[in-house]
C-alpha cells in the first residue's frame, strides 16, 4: 500500500492546470491535490505553507525565475518540470527533477512519472537542489503555446504564429494559413516569454519578425507593418513603440 503525494499544481495556464488536475484525479489513490498556483511567486508561499511533497512545476510564469524559487525555500519537495519546451532542452531538466513531462500532459507519460516516483530515493532530493544551486540556468526557448478548444489543449508551433492581437480577454493568436486560435494569457505576459523575434508593436500586438513582409513609414512616427501571411495583414504600430522599432529594425 503507498502512501499519497501531497501534491501541488503550478502553472500559469488555467486550462494546463485544469488538465493535470483532471489526470491526477484518475490516481486519487496516489496523489493527494492540496492547492494550486498561478505564479513562481504564489508557488513559494504556498510550498512553505502546505508543505507539499510533490510540485508539478511550470518552468517559465510571472514571479521569481523558478530556479531562484526553489533554491530559497526551506522546505524542498520532489519536483516535476511540466513545460512546452522541446525535449533538447527539457533533458537538462531532467537531472535536477523527478522527471519532466511536456504540455500538453498525456495519461500514457504520466504513468511513466508515476513509476519514477514509486521508485525515488527520498535521499537524492538534497543532491537535486544541490545540482540546481550550482547551475547556470539559460534560458529555454518555448516552441509551442496551447490553444483551448472544448475540453482539448492544442500545442500550435510558435515558428508557425505570424502575430498576436489582443482581444476583449483573450489574445487571439494567427498562423501563416490564416487560422485563429486564443491564448488568455496577456500580451505583456507572452512579450516576456516569447523568443526575441516576437516583437510588441503596440498595446494590441505582437508580431513575429520572421514574418515581416515589409515595414511602411507612417504619421506621427509609427509604421505600417506588413505580415507575410495569407491575408498581407497589414498592421499600425503605437506611437510609444516607434523608438523601440527604429532601434530594432535600424530605421
């Protein structure tokens, strides 16, 4: 008979939280949800304060770097990385955690997680936050953010967006044959967590620079840029961000 894992959720996406929570209720048996975390920030508190035994961790939100997180507390739980990074990099995770599992979280990995943690040695956890105190931590580049339809989480390639718009609550999000998908993470969220080529063009976009068709002088010191998608969408840059996209594009 095994014990629970007093478990705790962090991730910035309500919709990936929603799913891991879903799929660990199919092992009520052996994971034991205490609470959740939107941000690196709450994560910490509520690690200090409920001192769970197990955080299913997000690696990039807003708050703290994770990795500075985790080496200021004093209660230190067994960790697995949960991220949207490419499996290149999410390796080098893997040997400061129990495991890593890649967004979106599918049943089949999860089981092999669980095996993992039926099999951990509670005294390698010192050794793991050791490891993470002596790392040089760069950053990982995302490859994919997830589109909410119905009960599905869909990972669209980042190298396929051509732009965010911001929209109502949402963040509407548009790949090179014109497809729309949603995100209700923020623009000012994603423009930190986006790769460089993204770039804030105003209060209502982000474009990727791979797709930049061509960029038109406009009035008051903004500019006209043309995406290479479908549509040659065409958009207006905010004239707060005019100095920014002279220093950036050489204008």
């Amino acid at each position: 008979m095994f014990n629970k894992w007093k478990t705790l959720i962090v991730d910035d996406e309500k919709p990936a939280r929603e799913r891991l929570r879903r799929l660990l209720g199919k092992y009520d048996d052996r994971f034991e949800i205490v609470d959740e975390a939107a941000d690196s920030f709450d994560a910490g508190k509520k690690i200090e304060m409920l001192m769970p035994e197990l955080v299913f961790l997000d690696i990039q939100m807003p708050g703290p770097n994770v990795f500075e997180m985790l080496t200021g507390l004093d209660h230190k739980p067994a960790i697995v990385f949960c991220t949207a990074y490419d499996s290149y990099a999410m390796e080098a995770f893997n040997t400061f955690s129990v495991d890593y599992l890649l967004k979106p979280v599918e049943k089949d990995r999860l089981d092999m997680t669980l095996q993992k943690l039926e099999r951990l040695n509670s005294s390698a956890l010192p050794e793991l936050y050791r490891t993470i105190e002596n790392m040089v931590i760069q950053k990982p580049v995302p490859v994919t953010i997830t589109h909410k339809l119905g009960n599905k989480i869909i990972p669209v390639k980042l190298e396929e967006v051509v732009y965010f718009e911001a929209n109502d609550k949402y963040v509407n999000f548009f790949n090179t044959a014109g497809m729309t998908y949603f995100t209700d993470q923020t623009l000012t969220l994603l423009s930190q967590k986006l790769p460089e080529k993204f770039i804030r063009i105003s209060k209502s976009e982000i474009v990727n620079s791979d797709y930049i068709l061509e960029i038109q002088k406009y009035f008051r010191g903004r500019f006209v840029f043309v995406m290479n998608d479908k549509a040659r969408t065409k958009l207006i840059s905010g004239q707060v961000y005019g100095d920014e996209i002279r220093k950036r594009f050489e204008i």
